[in-house]
C-alpha cells in the first residue's frame, strides 16, 4: 500500500541492532544497505511480503500439506513427532505449573473455572477448577483472570532477538516472519532450539522471498539477496530458499515496481507444492489478490484498499483454499487513522518496548501517501471474506511505521472486532488459526499434549478484547518469560538512543 517515493522510515540504528541503518534514510532504486533489518523496517513502498511454506518443527522439517487437507491421521502423527521434539529442544521446566481456577481460552472458547497443569514445558490436564495440585507444584492463582495460548503474530520481520523478546514480553510467543535475511534469522532459529535465547519468541521465517531484479522489495535498505530473472530455472529457485531454510515462500505480486509475470507467479505456486511446503502472497490491489488466489497461493499477506471488494473476488476467495492475513495494523496506518503514539505511551507496553522500536512505533505516514488509501474498503473486505467464511488470520507487519512487536497484536485483535469478529474468532484467528494453517501444531491451544505457551491475563478478553493488554504473566514451554528483564534492556535501549 505504500508508494515507493515515501522514505522517511526512521531504521535500527546501529546501537539498538545489528543491521546499522541512518535514520530517515532516503531508499533508491538499487540502493543497499547493511542489514536484514534494513528493508523490513523500510519497508515504505507498499507493503512487504507474504509468507506461505511449509513448517519445519523446530529442526525437523517434517511436510505439512495444504491447509485444507489438515485432518485425521496426518495431523495427528505431526502432533506426535513435533511434540517430541518441542520437549527434547528447550530447557526443562523444574516444577509442575498449576494455574487454578482460572477461565481459559483453548484456542476456539472460553472455558469458566478450569485447573491447568503443566510439567516438562507441556499441558498435562485441563480440568475441573478444585483438583489438588502437586506439593511441588507453583501454584498460580486464576481468580478474575483468563488463561489463552500465547498468542501468535502471522506477519511480522524480524531482525534479532531482542524483537522476540519484546514480542514475548507482551504475549506474543510465535512470530511468522514475513522476508528476512536467512544469513541472520536461520542461526537465530538455531540459537532458540537450543534456549539460548530464554525470553525469545519462537518463530519461523519466509526467509527470502521471490521478486524479480528491480522488484520490491530490491530498493529498500538490506543485504543483497538473489531474484528470479525473466529465463530462471522457477524450481530452482525455490530448491535454493528452502535449502538455506525458509520455512514456507512468499511471493511479491505487486506492480508498483517490475513484478513477476503471471506465468513466473503460476510457476512458483506449482514449484513450492511440488515440495510440499506453503507460499504465500503480498497482495498490493484487488486485482492482484485475485491473480494470486487464481495461481493458487495458500495465503494472501495484507488486504487491498483501492478499491470496494468485489462479487468476483469474493467468489474467488471462496472456492480458493487462501487464508486472509490482512494486517490491519499497518492498513489502518498507510489509510491515515494512526495508532501508534497512543499505544507506545500505553503503561502496559512502553515498559518493554525497545528504543529504536518506540521511534518507528511512534512515526506517522505523511499525508501525500495516507491520502491516496481507503481504509474503509479494507474493513469492508475482512468483513465481507469473514462473513462469507473465509479464515482470517492476525498479523501485523510490526515493524512498519506505527507498528511494533507485541503491541500491535493487542491492537490487530481490536481492528478484527470492528471488522465483524466477536471476540472469540479474533482471539482465534491469533491463536488456533495461525496454528493449524502453519503447520505448528504442537502450540495455538490449551488442551492436554500441547505446548505449554501460555498468557495469562487479568479479566476476560471474550467480553473486552482489551483485555488481552492486562498482561499477569507469559509462559514458554512451561518456563516464565522474564518480563522484567526484557524492560531493563528495553530502558537500555532507549537510554542508548537519546545518548
Ligand atoms: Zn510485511
């Protein structure tokens, strides 16, 4: 949704992360900068990518097939192998965890007066409020809170794990990146497997997309990164992402700057199902939605504003396999209607929020671009593929302007209600929903067997959506995420930025 002459985009500085990036940089056609943050957070023409690929749990990449034909046996043998694995991968929990009397939100309903019991990083039992826990256990108690998974962001980019952390500190403990630098993220990924990285989000990544030469996201700040030209070999490039570790493939379709033909487009859906892995697709207009979900994409990454939704489209999306994660968050803001500076200043955020993420959080989108977008039409097509069935998925495309890690999720569930989701269905569509389309089916629910990512709030999101703000406590894998350390590297961060 964004021009590719809007570059105001303050980036990490050098301080706060990594990929050193000067603030306010002006991006150019064919410009490179250091840095995997670089043309995420840049990421000022349109939008960014989409995801769609397959999901490796943890390390083992086991196939997972199109969501549609997610079921019976299949899904109940990737249950098994990747709760092993899950189990194997990270630090032990010490103690049983008994969170008691408490409602809980399993993924699809809230269940009232429930006792949840965690050993070994797991959900061990879900039942009946009054059942006696263990002498060992740590008992918390539930009175007036709600218990929900932790909670998962289908659409963000990443650069270390500091974004993870804040991620986590807020309640989001999964992020589905949407393009990053394998160079960066797949040693990330690594590190996380084997918890050195305690109060990081667990995530999986696109890695890098599929774009032509000059195509998006080439113009933004980052590291070189391979395009597919006019006569290459389609498979082989796909071959090449999911070597290096791209989890699944996202395609750019977006004709603000030289895109894919129809044929390439085709030809990569084709190539990435052939191994049996998910692609998703950045869709910057309608038409170009429509195109995508005729290749047969497996998702489409952001929502078109340009124009009101159509009878054709939406028959389309209907017939299509695709879910819809439309990244309301950063729609909202390229339409004018920012929110950021609000949610930054919110008590319950700024604590944990880092400082080169507060600036971009915190940065408006000029009126030369905002003027030329049409919220509305976006709200008015997430109700209209949501009513006629269509899955919804929350993703927020942290960290584009006013957006930012953890955050933004909160928000991205408010924007889904006034789209006509109650409150239960927003709450799915960042919990069970992501789970179940990605693959990652060893999180997104609280029932016996599965991981024990957990978030637990203060009051009853079901009833005030907000509430999922109130945060009391995030768990992963049954082992608490050290909110308090996560604000001291935050106030760090910020500290260092003003220095
Ligand atoms: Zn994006």
């Amino acid at each position: 949704m964004f021009n590719g002459n809007l570059l105001t985009t303050p980036q990490p500085q050098s301080a706060d992360c990594n990929l050193s990036i000067a603030n306010h940089l002006p991006v150019k056609a064919g410009m490179k900068t250091p840095g995997a943050c670089g043309f995420l957070y840049g990421s000022v023409s349109r939008f960014q990518f989409s995801v769609g690929g397959a999901i490796s749990v943890l390390q083992f990449s086991l196939p997972i097939g199109l969501s549609a034909n997610i079921c019976g046996m299949k899904l109940g043998l990737r249950l098994v192998i990747s709760m092993l694995f899950s189990a194997l991968s990270v630090r032990a929990q010490s103690k049983p965890l008994v969170f008691n009397n408490v409602d809980v939100f399993d993924g699809y309903h809230i269940l009232r007066g429930r006792t949840v019991t965690v050993e070994d990083g797991m959900i061990r039992s879900v039942t009946a409020a009054g059942v006696r826990p263990p002498d060992s256990a740590v008992v918390i108690d539930g009175a007036g809170r709600t218990l929900l998974p932790g909670l998962i962001d289908a659409h963000v980019h990443i650069g270390r794990e500091e974004s993870l952390e804040q991620a986590a500190a807020l309640g989001v403990t999964t992020v589905l990146d949407m393009w990053g630098d394998p160079t960066t993220l797949i040693p990330l990924k690594k590190e996380i497997e084997r918890g050195e990285h305690p109060n990081a989000a667990d995530f999986r990544t696109a890695g890098t997309g599929a774009t032509v030469p000059r195509g998006h996201p080439t113009q933004m700040a980052g590291p070189e990164f391979p395009t597919l030209g006019a006569g290459d070999n389609v498979q082989a490039f796909v071959d090449a992402r999911f070597a290096e570790g791209s989890d699944y493939l996202k395609i750019i379709y977006d004709h603000f700057l030289p895109t894919l033909s129809a044929e390439q487009l085709h030809a990569l859906v084709l190539a990435v199902h052939k191994r049996n892995k998910l692609v998703v697709a950045h869709e910057g207009t309608q038409s170009e939605g429509l195109e995508e979900m005729r290749a047969g994409v497996d998702g489409i990454e952001h929502i078109f504003d340009d124009t009101p939704i159509s009878r054709e489209f939406l028959d389309t999306a209907v017939v299509s396999h695709a879910v819809f994660t439309p990244t309301l968050s950063i729609i909202q803001a390229v339409g004018g209607k920012p929110t950021g500076s609000v949610l930054a200043t919110d008590p319950r955020f700024e604590p944990y929020i880092l400082g080169w993420a507060f600036q971009i959080l915190t940065t408006k989108l000029p009126e030369s671009l905002t003027k030329k977008h049409h919220y509305e039409n976006a709200q008015a097509a997430v109700r209209a593929l949501h009513n006629a069935g269509i899955t919804i998925l929350a993703g927020t495309d942290s960290p584009n302007p006013d957006t930012s890690y953890g955050v933004s999720l909160h928000q991205e569930l408010l924007l889904l209600t006034e789209c006509g989701l109650s409150n239960e269905e927003a709450l799915r569509a960042a919990t069970s929903s992501p789970a179940r389309e990605f693959g990652l089916v060893d999180r997104g629910r609280i029932e016996t067997g599965r991981r024990a990512d957990l978030l637990l709030v203060k009051g009853d999101p079901s009833k005030d959506i907000r509430a999922t703000r109130d945060i009391v406590g995030v768990w992963k894998m049954g082992i608490a995420i050290h909110r308090e350390e996560v604000a001291k590297r935050a106030a760090e961060s910020r500290k260092n930025r003003q220095n």
